[in-house]
DNA sequence: CCGGATCCGTTTCGATACTG
DNA sequence: CAGTATCGAAACGGATCCGG
C-alpha cells in the first residue's frame, strides 16, 4: 500500500507511519507473536499457524528491522541460531496491539476468550507492563 | 492479504477479524476520516491528502459496509446524496485508532503534533467520550 | 537441518478513463 | 456525484535452491 503513505505531509490525525509498517497483514501478526506468544526465531513465525509463506516473512522481518522495530540477534544459546527481538519501538506498540486484540476478541467467534485476553481485558495498564516486564528480562539471556 | 485470515481459527491472540478489515491501509485511513475528521461522503474521501482512487475507494466501502463497521445512509438535507457512517461496531474501533494515532504521531517528523493529537493525549478516556459523543449527536439529523 | 534467497505462475491492487 | 471497467504494475505464495 505505497500510495496513502507517500502524500503524509500535514495529516491532522498521523497515521502514515503505522500505515507504513502495520498497514500490511503479516506485519502485524509477527509482531504480535513476538509480543505476546513468545514466538522468536524464523522457524517458529513460520509454523504458527497463519501459514506465511518463508520469502514473506523473510521480507517483513527485514522491513522490520529497517524501520526499528526488530532487531536480529544471534541466539545466546546456540550460537548458530538467530533470535529476533522487539526493540523499545517495538514495544511501544503494545497499547496499539492490546486494543487490537481486544476488539478482535469481540467478534471473533470463539466459545470462551482465551486467558490472555481476559488478563488484557481486566487490566490493560498491568498487562502493557508484565509484558514490557517479561520483555526486559528476555533481554538479559 | 488473504491468507492469515483464512486459517484463523483458534488462535492464542485473536486479530484475524482485525486482520480482515484493518489491515488494509486504505481501510484504516477511511476509518480514520470517519471517526476523527468528520469526513462522510464519497467525495470527501477520495479529496483527502492520500489521494484514494475511486474504484479502491469503492471496494473498501463496500467492505466495510459488508462487515458492518459502516452504514450507507440517504443524506437528510439532500437525499440525492449519501452519506457513510459509522456504527456501533465502527466506534468500538476508536481505542484502537486513538492508540494508532498516538503512536504514529510519535514518530512522525512533524515540527508540533496537531491538537487532535495532543488532546488524544491528554485524556483517552475523554477524547472517546467526545468522539462518542458527537457520533451520537450526528445521528440525529 | 536452519535461515533465508530466487524463480515464476497467479492474484490483487490501483491510476486512469468512463458511465448512469 | 457516486461509482464501474480496463489494464498494466505490484504483490503473493508455492516450489526450489543455497550457504553455513
């Protein structure tokens, strides 16, 4: 969606930006597992269940990267691997993917809410801050 | 982006519905003119700044309309037009777009953000409300 | 094997032109 | 004014190949 991008200059509401990097499908949904599932290395982006194909996820991660969001790091672990990470950009979007979630949940037709979104759903400012909590202690690893 | 929605079931985080509808740029965009620009018909839309083509304009409408986030209505004043709105489930999109907003306009390169956006900040509950609150009052005419 | 890159047929998008 | 029709451009995604 290059077009809604390009003409930003002096939009009463900013949005280009998240146009821009959320305004794609798959985009939002790596962010979302890397925020909220756990999910971080290539393989495991790949099987989640949404079924991306490789070269795409392979171009998102890296327009990820190239605008702030992720970055790439090799795995503490094992070193031949690699890990992606949220930066502190990344995670600033939590408010923008816990409303999301949240209204998704709404509609989606599901028998009972999973628990995320019912801990999302009974404190929002707490849930931002386990999650940004868990995040900082990954970083240490 | 056809493809994460498709295989949506029973996801840990839902956002396939989400996905679907928002995870088109012009989509968001529209959405967006609707709830905070006060934009409400075809040619408002295809005026502002992004510069939509009609026939993109069109489909996202009708999309929109299909999933119930917008209604097409007659206008009062002049019944040879129309005019869009949103509804009930239009407006349960206004923390995610707030929160939207608020992150772009963070990393937007604008010399001072709008008032918009600084009254967004300053109380998300309260810009809501009003947003909320004019919707209801639009109803009425 | 893992993390991609490349190729290529198919689908979708979107700018322009056109119509009721 | 509020959309359709057309048609080239771009994106998608499955298969396959490659370096480590």
């Amino acid at each position: 969606m290059p077009s809604p991008a390009r003409h930003s200059r002096r939009s009463g509401c900013p949005i280009s930006i998240a146009l821009e990097t959320l305004g794609d499908g798959w985009t939002l949904l790596i962010v979302r597992d890397l925020m909220f599932k756990g999910r971080k290395t290539f393989k495991e982006f790949l099987q989640a269940e949404e079924g991306i194909a490789s070269n795409i996820l392979s171009e998102r991660l890296q327009r990820l990267e190239s605008v702030g969001i992720v970055v790439k790091l090799r795995d503490a672990q094992d070193a031949r691997r690699y890990v992606y990470r949220l930066t502190e950009k990344g995670m600033s979007l939590a408010p923008v993917l816990l409303e999301l979630v949240l209204w998704s949940a709404q509609f989606e037709r599901t028998d009972a809410p999973p628990a995320v979104v019912r801990a999302m759903r009974a404190d929002r400012e707490a849930f931002i801050a386990s999650a940004r909590h868990a995040w900082k202690a990954a970083q240490r690893s």
